[in-house]
C-alpha cells in the first residue's frame, strides 16, 4: 500500500515522539567519574538553621547558585518569601549563639570578639565592649543586673544600669613577687638587722603603717591568684556572687606530638604539620577550685571523700590478679587504694541559685558522677554514679550545660543515663536522693530540652526504629510520648522562639535533606520550603536500601542495609561496606554523610553487584551493648559481623561466597584490613582506605576508651591491630591513604607496608595522594580512589578466582 506524504510525515512524528519518550525512560548512567565530582553537581542542601529573635523569619544556609561557599537566605515563618540575605542584613544579624535573660526579652552574645545586648522587642543591639582584645563567653548573672564575660582569661561584670565594668578575677601567670623574691640568707640579714636596730625597727614599723592605710583607701579589688603554669577555665560566678568557681588544666610535661610532612607546597620545601600526641602519653590533668570572695581565698575542691573514687577498673584487677599479685604480709595494713583521676565540670545552679551540683569524670572514662556541692567548703555529696567498665558515652550523655539542668521545683536535677542499656531521661531528688525514668525502652533519646513554660519536655528519638529518627513532646513529669513530625526518614527540628512552629530538615535514604516548615502539633502537615536537587541528580531513579537484620553468631540483632541490582545474577557477586567509626549509624533510613559511598553503591549495583552496609558492633543507634560491644578487642564483633554478613549475603541474596568483596575508610579500613588478615578465603578481594594499622599509634581520646592504654592493657592493642596479622593475607588487598592525614597518620601505613615487604607478600598494592588529609577534597583524588577500588572488584569479583594465594 502507497502512503501519501503527509501520512508519512505523521509516521515519522509519531515515532519519533515514541524514541524521545524511550529515551527519556531510560534510566541515566552513572560512572565513578560522574559521581566524584564536586558535589556541587547534586545541589546543596540547607543547614546551619536559626529563627530571628521575634520569630518572623527563618535564616539557612543554602547555595542553589552554586556559588563557591554557601550563601545565607531567609524565609518568612511560613515557609514563604525566601530570599538571599544581603550583605548588609547579615551583618547587622545578631549571633545565633548566646544566652537570654530568664523572661527571654534580652540576649547578650558574642561577635567578632565583642558582647552584645539585644533587646528582642526593639530588634536593637547595644554594644557592649569594643576592644582588640576578645570578649567572650557572656551571661547574664543570677540579678539579670550584669552581663558577665571573659577576657584576657579573667571575669567581669558590666552593670546594665551604669554601665560600669568591674573586674571580679584578677588570675596572674607567674609567681606572687614577695615569693619569687623570697632567699634564706637575705631574710636572716633582714632579721638580724630588725633586732639589732632601733631606727630599723621604726621606720619598718612606719612603712608597714601607711601601706595598710593606702589599702584602707583604695578600692575594693579582685584577690591575686597566681598561677604558674596551667591554664584557667571554666570561670562561673554564683548566683549570690560570692563563689567564682574555675578548672585549673596543667599540660603534660614532655609529651612527644607527632609529625605529619607536607611535600606539596606553595614554598616549594617540606613542611611540618604539629598534629597530636599518641594513646598512653602524657595527657592534660584539671583541678577545680573555688575562690570565695567573701572570705578572700581559693582553695581546691576534691573528691577524696566520696569513697567510689578508689574502685580501680576491672581490667586491672583482673590483670593483677593473672599476674599472681603477691599477698600482704599477716598482720600488715591494708594498702589504700590510689585516688583516680577526675575532672571536675560546673556548678549547675538551681533556678531560685540555692542549690548546686557538679558533674565528675574519671579520666579513664569509666564513671560518671553527679554530686551537690557545698560551695562554702567545697564538700561534694553523691547523688548518682554511672559505671560503665568499658567507657561511658552515648546520646545526651556529657558534662555540658546542656546534658544536666534543673527543674522548676528547684528540688531536682534531669539527666540522661544509659542506665537502663538506653539512653533514657532521669530525674532525681537532691535531697532524698530518689531517681525516676521519665522515658524507656529500647530505643535512644536525644538533643534533649525543656518547654520556655517548664511544662513538656522536646527531644529526638528513634523509637518507631532504630534508623529513623522524629521529634516529640513530653510532659514535664513523663507520660506520653507524642510524636510531633511524621515525615519518613530523620528530622532534625529547630524551634521557633514561641515555640509554636517547627522548621525541620528532613531527609531518607535516597534524598537529600531539605527544609520544611510545620506547626507545632500532632500530624500537622509539613510544607516543603526548599528544593535543592539539580536536574541531572533526579534524573537517576536513586535507590532506596532495603533495611534487614539477620542474626550474629552470638545471637544479636545486626542491622545492615542492601542495595540490589535490577536483575541479579545467580550466584553473582557482593561487596560489603563497613562505614568509619567514632560512633556512628550508617544502616539508617535518612541520607548518608556518606553520600560518594552511597551513589558508588548504586553504580556498583548497576554493575551487577549486591552491596550490603552493615552497622556492626560498635556503631551508634542501639544502645550501650552495641556501642561497647568492641571493647578490648576491636577487630572482634565488629570483624565477626562482616563474616556472618557475607554469608546471610550467601544464604538470602544468592551470592556467590567466592565472590565477595570488602572495602571502607578509617575504622572501616581497618576493619577490612583485619578480614583481609586474619579471615581467609572469606573475601576475594578488599580496598582499606586512610586505615588504622595500629592502635597504639592513634590518638588518645578514642583508643583509651577502647582499649584502655598500652602499657595497662597491651594484649588488647595487640589483639586488636592489623599489623600484628599480615602474615595471613589472603586474596587481593588495595590500600589507599593520603600523605597528609592528621588523623591518621600516613606513618600507619608506611610502617604496614614495610611489614608486608619483609613478608614476601605479593598480592597487594597502594596507592598514596599525597594533598589529601583524613577526609579527601579533591574529586581528582576521590575519582582516582574509587576507579582503583571498582578496578580491584572487578578484575577478583566478576569471576571467582581459582587460587586467592
């Protein structure tokens, strides 16, 4: 049959409508090389969120431009009119930061090293200091007549009223002169002519006279405390003013600080970068003191009366014990116990300033005490003790103003505690010493506060599971937990300053945070304020991981999430991730601060291969038995949650167990390190990114925590350290590390390397970069890294290799 021509041209139309709708349909292709570009390419999506003072305006950074760094906009409360602050607003913007008078009608803050008063209703700031030097911390004190500040590392006071600065501390480095010039031989002769002479004795008599008058005249000033050679922190002023409390830290003598070179410069030479010192050096010691203006003195406060003080860690009993520790002799004394360590945080005063209690932490990190403190006599009561014989940490779980307060009975203190296995919310009668959980269960409580009306409580929790987190309100007393936002995903919330309308940044798993607004109600509909992906990001069908558990060895809940490939393989290939450590959640519902790990996940699963991404022991979200789950032994639970991974992998995804992959950066490389070593046959092949080879050379914050320290607890350094097991490499082994890490430290890798070579090991290879510090920055560096890593899977991975030796 003839078609006329305008039949074909409808034809031709019609069918190439159809190709660009196929076209269209077609998912977009992702390479290493697309996705490790500056991130810029995605969008970017809004943080740093504040209300201004009255409530009318929400102000975020955001960058939908993409210009170099983020620009700082505006929206009205309701989610409209958003606008990028100029200039000149910005900077006539008062800090976020600060502290409020009790009604909240003024605020005093700190900007570019001056104080501020802002008085809310006027939208006016007063300046209050005006110097080269900084001014910092400031407050109101109990009388909300002064603002307090610190300068030069001493307190004072400016009365609103006058306007009159006093100086309430007068600490001096050095030695008091009447002491530095204080010489046996010089003060005899100064007797000796005292009692010989008369005339002496007069005029001495006379000097000593008028220096009392001139005292007499002069005006009131702070007592000379004098310190040698520590540092003074922490100054806080009573609410009656008469007790000045202060941290005196000594820093250690001699303590050796590590070495990173830096070869690529603009100079031209090497250059040293100072970074830290290593686990089990010497460490900064602080005493708290309190100095009683009243009285005209300071003196030390000290735990030396609350008996627990003297219970030494189980590790070391049990390590006394094994060593055979000899008896006392029949009839000797008891030996008392050394007093351990303790930092002192506070006071922590009730609202009517009568009452106050102080926080405690043992150095080694172990116990938690909150105890009343007597500031006339320093005395400390116990009140509550959190014993944790690996470490204590978890959500809402510090020493800050913000993990301890009051309530409104002025009668008892809240607080959080991993008491129950949870971080859960307390209270607890200072006088009768009566503690009561106000939340429980299995799920964590965070970013805990109270209503500006003392009558509800607002924290975050993940307690519909543990990968999504919302936000809820409490009663003062407990009760009802409602959950206020019902978004999927995790919600950080930011309240206004009346408290009726949340601004919440929301994200899942698949997108990137975002601003919405809401009203502070239960199921309020969030409006949607900001939209922050490119078009070529959307234009990728993202994947949403599937959240699933399966069982460890030793029976514990592991939770993990998978990303598959369209149509998977039979017996096809896997790569596990392990996400780096410090305490964190990866297996979760809300976008990943590994955002390049994630994309390259779904690139992986468009190559065929199934990713799973477990939070394994040790990771954030689950309580305090995972959290201390590596405790003593890292490369334990942890590396045993990844075998019994890979073969739920084997078991529930077809995957081939020859085939299986492993790679991560920091903890997770040396997590894959410990499997590459010490678990043959279980991983064809693994990449160990900016790895710890060695525990006894990071820092001393984290690893003590751990592994207690070296010279108290070597055999868990060496159980735990990758190095002490390369003799067992098996299958084929990628390190990747920059020259510049000051976390850490390049030497991790070069002393590995050097093992590996006096092994005769063959299979491995490593690559260094040498600008890139802990965290890379170049996308030169991360698309080198990860086409390296893709490389190694698949030429180990696409065909399972006959012989891994």
């Amino acid at each position: 049959m003839l078609l006329n021509k305008r039949a074909v041209a409808l034809l031709a139309y019609l069918m190439l409508g159809a190709g660009s709708l196929l076209a269209q349909e077609k998912k977009t292709e992702l390479s290493v090389e697309k996705i490790m570009r500056d991130p810029r390419w995605m969008g970017t999506s809004p943080g740093n969120i504040f209300w201004s003072e009255d409530g009318r305006k929400i102000y975020f950074s955001w960058n939908p431009d993409g210009n170099k760094g983020d620009s700082l906009y505006s929206a009205s409360a309701d989610g409209r009119n958003i606008r990028k602050v100029s200039p000149q607003e910005r900077r006539s913007l008062p800090s976020p930061n600060g502290a409020y008078n009790r009604a909240e009608t003024k605020k005093v803050y700190e900007q570019h090293g001056d104080i501020y008063l802002y008085d809310i209703k006027a939208g006016k700031p007063q300046q209050i200091t005006n110097t080269v030097e900084r001014e910092s911390s400031p407050s109101f004190s109990h009388s909300e007549q002064k603002v307090v500040y610190i300068k030069d590392g001493n307190l004072y006071a400016w009365h609103m009223a006058s306007g009159q600065t006093v100086q309430l501390t007068d600490f001096r480095k050095g030695k008091k002169a009447a002491e530095e010039g204080k010489n046996a031989q010089r003060e005899w002769l100064k007797a000796q002519q005292l009692a010989l002479l008369q005339t002496v004795r007069d005029r001495e008599a006379e000097k000593e006279a008028q220096e009392r008058q001139e005292k007499k005249d002069k005006p009131p000033r702070p007592k000379e405390i004098f310190i040698e050679e520590q540092e003074v922190s922490s100054i806080n002023l009573s609410p009656d003013e008469r007790f000045i409390s202060y941290q005196l830290v000594t820093s250690p003598k001699n303590a050796k600080v590590a070495i990173v070179p830096n070869y690529v410069t603009s100079s031209g030479y090497t250059e040293d970068i100072n970074t830290r010192t290593k686990v089990g050096d010497a460490q900064a010691t602080s005493a708290f003191y309190i100095y009683d203006t009243q009285r005209d003195t300071a003196f030390a406060v000290s735990m030396k009366d609350v008996a627990c003080i003297y219970e030494q860690p189980a590790y070391i009993a049990e390590k006394a014990a094994k060593a055979g520790a000899a008896k006392e002799p029949t009839g000797s004394k008891a030996k008392k116990p050394a007093m351990r360590a303790t930092v002192i945080y506070g006071p922590y005063w009730s609202g009517n300033g009568k009452q106050a209690v102080v926080v405690a932490r043992s150095e080694d990190n172990k116990d938690r005490w909150i105890l009343k403190l007597d500031p006339a006599t320093g005395k400390l009561s116990l009140l509550d003790r959190q014993r944790d014989e690996a470490w204590i940490n978890g959500p809402g779980i510090g020493y800050g103003p913000g993990d301890i307060g009051w309530m409104p009975d002025n009668g008892h203190i809240w607080f959080q505690s991993e008491e129950s296995g949870y971080s859960h919310v307390y209270t607890l009668n200072v006088n009768s010493g009566k503690k009561k959980a106000l939340t429980s269960g299995k799920f964590e409580v965070s970013e805990l506060r109270m209503s500006d009306d003392k009558k509800h409580w607002y924290f975050t929790a993940n307690k519909t599971h543990p990968g999504e987190r919302h936000f809820y309100r409490m009663p003062l007393q407990g009760g009802e937990m409602v959950q206020l936002t019902t978004l999927p995903g995790a919600q950080e919330v930011t309240l206004s300053p009346d408290e009726k309308t949340l601004a919440v940044l929301s994200s899942t798993s698949n997108t990137p945070w975002e601003l919405f607004v809401m009203d502070n109600k239960r199921s309020a509909k969030p409006k949607q304020v900001t939209h922050s992906l490119t078009e070529e990001f959307k234009s990728y069908d993202w994947r949403e991981p599937e959240v699933v558990t399966f069982k460890a060895q030793d029976g514990t809940a592991v939770y993990a999430r998978v990303y598959r490939p369209e149509n998977p393989e039979s017996k096809g290939p896997a790569v596990v991730f392990v996400h780096g450590a410090g305490y964190l959640q990866n297996a979760h519902k809300w976008w990943s601060s590994y955002f390049r790990e994630y994309m390259f996940h779904n690139f992986l699963a468009d190559q065929g291969y199934t990713v799973l991404d477990i939070d394994y022991r040790g990771s954030a979200g689950y309580g305090r038995d995972v959290r201390t789950g590596i405790y003593r032994f890292m490369g334990g639970k942890d590396l045993s949650d990844h075998i019994d991974g890979a073969k739920f992998l084997v078991e529930q995804y077809d995957v081939d167990p020859a085939r299986i992959g492993i790679y991560g950066g920091s903890y997770g490389g040396f997590i894959t390190l410990m499997a590459m070593f010490t678990e043959p046959g279980v991983f064809a092949a693994g990449a160990a990114l900016r790895s710890v080879t060695d525990w006894a050379h990071y820092n001393h914050g984290y690893s003590s925590n751990i592994l207690n320290t070296p010279y108290t607890d070597s055999t868990a350094y060496a159980k735990s350290s990758p190095i002490y097991y390369a003799e067992g490499l098996k299958g084929a082994l990628l390190i990747c590390h920059g020259m510049v890490d000051t976390n850490v430290h390049f030497q991790d890798v070069v002393r590995l390397t050097q093992r590996l070579i006096e092994l005769g090991k063959e299979n491995w290879e490593l690559a260094v970069y040498p600008v890139e510090s802990h965290g890379f920055t170049e996308p030169s560096s991360w698309t080198d890294e990860y086409k390296r890593i893709f490389k190694l899977f698949e030429e180990n991975l696409k065909k399972a290799p006959k012989d891994r030796s």
